[in-house]
C-alpha cells in the first residue's frame, strides 16, 4: 500500500482540476453535479428520517414526510439535468481530442460510445432518416420527424457513410461522439434548412470516424 503522503499526491494527480485546469466548462459541470448529489442525498436522509417518524406515530412527522418527498422531486430533477450538462461536457471534451483525460467520468462515456449496440443505434439512425413512418405511425429514428426530406435527400451519400464507418471494428471516438452530437444536438445543422452546412459537417463527422 502507498504511504498516507504519496495516495494524497496520487489523488490530487487524478483530481478533475489538476487534469483539467480551472477553467474548463467540465470542471463546473463536474462541480455542479456533485453539490446536486450532495443535496439529494441529504434530502432522502430528512425523508427516511422522517418516514421512521410517521410510523412511530411521532408528532409533526407526515408533514415533513411530505415536505422532503417534494424536495426529493425537485433535487431529483436538478440532479438528473446536472448529469445530463456533465456528459454534453465530457462530450465537448472527447470531441476536442482529448477522451485520454485520466478521469472515471471521461472513461465511461468513452466506453459508451465505443459499445458495439450503441454504435449499431447511432448507424441506424443516420441511415434511416427521412424514411417515411410505418403502417403504425412509428419512426426508426426520433430525428426523421424534424429533418427536412429535401435537405436530407441531398447529403444521402454522406450520411450512409457515416453509418457505415460507425459499423466499423474501430472507430475514433471522438467521430462516435460527433455523430452522437450532430443527430442529438437540438442546434445541429442536419434540422436545418442549408444541405451545404449539412454537408460539411457531415464530412467533419466522417473525418472524425477515421481518425
């Protein structure tokens, strides 16, 4: 086992800012989720305290019960769009080139990105936007209700590559992860009007994936 003062070293080698820096948006994200676990947790604690008191027919209980159940709610809320903003920045961060970031959080989501089923979703979207619904109403993929047919009919030739290069033995992650964001992203070019923009960063995308 390492000595107390080289774990302590150790730590604050593997510590988000020391990895980071100060000023990087993951850093704040990474923060702000953090105190929203914390708060979450200290709410369910009030709750379960007090939850205990209800069933031992303690005085004033059921309203706390109720008080902490709705606090749980809205910590819950926060906690769950804290954890969405903290994986849109290890994204940013994996876009950027730098997914080899010594940290848990930016391993994981490499790791998510990289799953085979996860990437055979991801090609299967590309390649099927713009189909036309089936006999139930159904869509093989969420954004083929917002897409332009038109525009996406011009850059039909990119998006099968892409969703043939997402089908490959090894993808860069950092293209995994820009084909996630530009399908995802609500300000993404593909529901756009503008088959150019579309195409170039469809190109970027596919770019990316070799890399």
């Amino acid at each position: 086992m390492l000595p107390r003062s080289s774990r302590a070293r150790w730590t604050r080698s593997r510590s988000p800012r020391v990895c980071l820096g100060e000023t990087i948006a993951l850093v704040e994200a990474l923060d702000r989720h953090a105190v929203a676990v914390a708060q979450l947790s200290a709410v369910i604690a009030v709750l379960v305290a007090s939850a205990v008191g209800v069933v031992t027919d303690g005085r004033g209980a059921l309203p706390l019960v109720i008080a902490s159940a709705v606090a749980m709610i809205g910590f819950g809320c926060r906690g769950a769009l804290r954890a969405l903003d903290r994986r849109e920045r290890v994204c940013d961060l994996i876009i950027s080139g730098r997914g080899d970031v010594p940290l848990a959080v930016v391993k994981r989501e490499c790791g998510r990105l990289l799953d085979p089923c996860r990437r055979e979703t991801l090609a299967h979207c590309y390649e099927s936007l713009g189909d036309e619904p089936s006999a139930s109403g159904r869509v093989a993929c969420r954004a083929s209700v917002i897409v332009a047919p038109t525009v996406v009919a011009k850059v039909r030739p990119e998006l099968t590559l892409i969703a043939a290069l997402l089908r490959d033995d090894a993808p860069s992650v950092r293209g995994v992860a820009a084909a996630q964001r530009l399908i995802c992203a609500g300000t993404s070019s593909l529901f756009g009007d503008d088959h150019e923009v579309l195409r170039q960063d469809l190109h970027r995308v596919a770019y990316l994936l070799r890399g």
